[in-house]
C-alpha cells in the first residue's frame, strides 16, 4: 500500500513539476530520464544506507538572519534562521556520462528521505523548517537540504545586572527518533554564520558556536547526538540608561538633600517620601517588562532612602525637644557637640568655624537669708530699700524664674543644635554612598 501511495504521488509531482518529453531540450529529457530512473523504485519511509547496522552522517549549518523578538519576561527567544542539512543518500546516485554530464538535480523535498532533526527546546509546535524547499541532490549521492525557518526557543535569562546584562541562548538539535547508532548529526565548522545578519537595534550579537553533545535519556538507553548552537548576546545600554537608569540615579542623588532642609521648612520627610514614590515607579516599570529578578542597584537605593527617611524622622524629634527636655547627655556633648561639630563647621550666628561654644552652667540665685540682719553700709533710714527683705524676695523669685527660662532654653538649642550636627553628618554619608553607587554602575556603561 505504501508503495502504490508513493508512486501515486511520484506521478503527481512528475506531471505538475515536469513538462512533457516532447517540450524538452535534450538536457531537460536527461533530466526527466534521470528522475524517472532514480525514483523508479526509491521509498523516503527508510533510512537510505546501503546497511542497516551503518550510521548515517548528517551535517547541519546554521545562519543566523535576524533576531526577531527576545522576551525576557517569558523567557522566549525569536529567531529567524537559514538551515541547512547535508547527507548522503546510497540510493540516489547516478554516473553523470550516462546522462550527458548532468551531475546535480533540485527535487522538492518531499520525494526524498529527510532527516528529523527538531530543534529540542523549541517553545511552541512549529516546525523549524518548512517542508516546501527543494534539496539540491549530486550524483555521488550527497543531499543539500537548505531551509528557511522561524524558531522560537527558551532561554534562561539573567537580568540581574540589567541593562548591562549579556544573555546566553542555545538552540539544540537532534533527531527526534533515531539513536546515534542510526543517525550521527555533527556542526559543520565551530559556529554559526553570521554573514547575512541584520544589526539589531536592542542586542549586539558577540557570537554563536557550536557544539556537539552525545547525551542519554530517562525514555530510552541510546545514545542521541545533538547540536547546540550557543547565541552570545549583550544588550545594548545607552537607550535604557537615559530613559531608566539616568533618571533613577539623579533621583537618588536628591534622597540625602532631605538632611539638608532645614527642619522648619516641614518638607525634610515629604521630600524623602517623594523621591521613594519615584524609585517604585521605576520599579513597577521594569517589573511589567523584565522577569522577577534582583535588581540590585535599585534595591540598593530603595533601601538607602527609607534608612534616609527613618533618620530624618529621627533627626525631627531632636529638633522638636521642648524645655522640658532633659539636658544633653555629657558624651554627647563632648562628641557630638564638641568634636564633631567642630569638624563639620556647624557652628553658632557669630562663632568662627572650628570653634564651639563652651558649655554654660545656669546659675541658681538664692533668696536672701532671713536671718542676717541689715546690710553694712551707710544707710540708717528704716524705709531704705535694701531693708525691703519682702520686695528683695520677689526680686530673687523673678530672678530664678528668668535663669530657668533661660537655662531651658540652653537645653532646647542644644537639642536644636544637636540635630544640625547630625544632618550635617547624615548628608555627608548618604550622599558619598548615592554618589558612589551611581558611578558604579554608570562606569559600567562606558
């Protein structure tokens, strides 16, 4: 049956692909000659080896045409290939003197055995070539099957330093059915071709070589050869650090100019919620187009400007120590106060730099003692002020009233002041770190 099949279609090929004898020049009657004695009692279903215990070589050559789409998000890569398959077929071979020195013919490929090479980590059911081709066939038997094909391949992708990520994609092939045994598949040369490729716009292609692989599987106990073809690629930087990566970094820069507002402007913490706002769009933008990965450099900020923002929370309630405040601590007052004021130049209306004021003690006066009698002087007149002792009580009262007031109020600058000095310190550290983790990654692009 499937020899009555075959010529059927053998004879439906040999009216609609070639004219009629009569019609012919005497090369076009060698070649209709040629075919008909080749085909005559030739089947595609079997492997054309002269035996059966013999291996058949197939050589396959890629050519990498263009890069169609790389999804990064579903991790599927879109190329647009030309393959090409050599073998040998024992049963088309012909002596090119008997047939005028006609040494080579194009068949569609359909007539002829194919290999059923697939490409393994293909992600969806098309095919990687098409079928409609022709194979250029020679006399000594050598079969050229040169095929277009679309492929759509998985592949790992790694954003992890993205955009400066380089990404590397293999493209495996092998026979679906047949064990090394029966069909041993090999590169032709060390890599692909990339003589016709077209430049992409968003990956630099860095190379694609080849390599052959004898594996085993969990479904069978051969042995199955394959190709696989590994596409380097690298992205392509500038556009994503003008439009993602600039903005995000001049963004960050403006995190720790929150130490430097002053803390009655009432904008310290509404800047540094801001400025997160901001790096979380940031964020939600490359997550609707990247696969979930660590991005560091973002998490790196995010991470600096909440810390920023607790610290200025932090920073708001020492501004805000009311009189009733306790007085600074002496360490700290040494330190912070002392030294690190003095290093920072954060310093008094009037105060040279380098200098700090010294520390004041409040004085406490005393009412005076009853007990004493009237002050030694001059004065003998009973209505004499200084006799007065009610009136020099009030006086006393008053007095240590304003010393309070003004010692509380000693203590509410110091805590003012003590917050100076910590913004100031703050806003030396978080902007060396924003400024250092910029350059390290915009270094990266040069």
């Amino acid at each position: 049956y499937s020899n009555i099949s075959f010529h059927v279609t053998l004879s439906i090929h040999l009216t609609l692909f070639l004219p009629c004898p009569q019609c012919l020049g005497a090369e076009g009657r060698l070649a209709h000659k040629l075919f008909r004695d080749l085909f005559a009692n030739y089947t595609s279903a079997l492997r054309p080896v002269a035996d059966t215990d013999q291996a058949l070589n197939v050589t396959l050559e890629v050519t990498l045409s263009q890069i169609i789409d790389m999804d990064e998000r579903n991790q599927v890569l879109t190329l647009y290939l030309w393959i090409r398959q050599e073998w040998t077929d024992a049963y088309l071979r012909w002596d090119p003197d008997t047939y005028g020195g006609l040494d080579a013919i194009r068949i569609p490929s359909s007539l002829v055995w194919r290999p059923d090479i697939v490409l393994y980590n293909k992600a969806d059911a098309q095919a990687p070539a098409s079928a409609s081709t022709n194979v250029v066939l020679r006399h000594d038997g050598a079969v050229r099957w040169d095929a277009p094909a679309i492929t759509r391949s998985s592949c790992r992708v790694d954003v992890s330093a993205f955009p400066f990520d380089a990404q590397g994609c293999g493209l495996t092939f092998g026979s679906w059915t047949h064990g090394g045994h029966q069909l041993d598949v090999g590169p032709l040369g060390g890599a692909a071709s990339l003589a016709d490729f077209v430049e992409n716009v968003e990956w630099r292609v860095l190379g694609m070589p080849a390599r052959r692989r004898v594996l085993t599987y969990g479904c069978c106990s051969e042995l199955y050869p394959d190709v696989t073809f590994t596409l380097l690629l690298r992205r392509r930087a500038a556009a994503y650090v003008c439009n993602l990566l600039l903005p995000c970094v001049l963004t960050s820069l403006l995190a720790p100019l929150a130490f430097h507002l002053p803390v009655d402007s009432g904008e310290k913490v509404s800047l540094s919620v801001t400025v997160l706002l901001a790096l979380t769009v940031f964020q939600l933008i490359l997550a609707e187009s990247m696969p979930p990965a660590e991005r560091k450099y973002y998490m790196a900020t995010m991470t600096m400007v909440t810390f920023s923002t607790a610290l200025t929370i932090l920073i708001m309630n020492l501004h805000y120590c009311g009189p009733s405040a306790r007085p600074v601590p002496a360490w700290a007052r040494a330190l912070l106060l002392g030294r690190l004021a003095r290093g920072l130049c954060v310093r008094e209306q009037g105060e040279p730099c380098g200098q700090s004021r010294p520390p004041e003690s409040s004085p406490s006066p005393q009412p005076p003692d009853r007990g004493t009698g009237p002050p030694a002087g001059p004065c003998r007149e009973p209505r004499c002020l200084c006799r007065q002792e009610a009136l020099l009580r009030h006086v006393a009262t008053i007095a240590n009233a304003f010393h309070s007031h003004r010692a509380a109020q000693r203590r509410h600058e110091d805590w003012k002041r003590l917050a100076r000095v910590m913004d100031r310190f703050f806003l030396g550290i978080f902007f060396s770190m924003a400024l250092v983790m910029s350059l390290l990654v915009l270094v990266r692009a040069l």
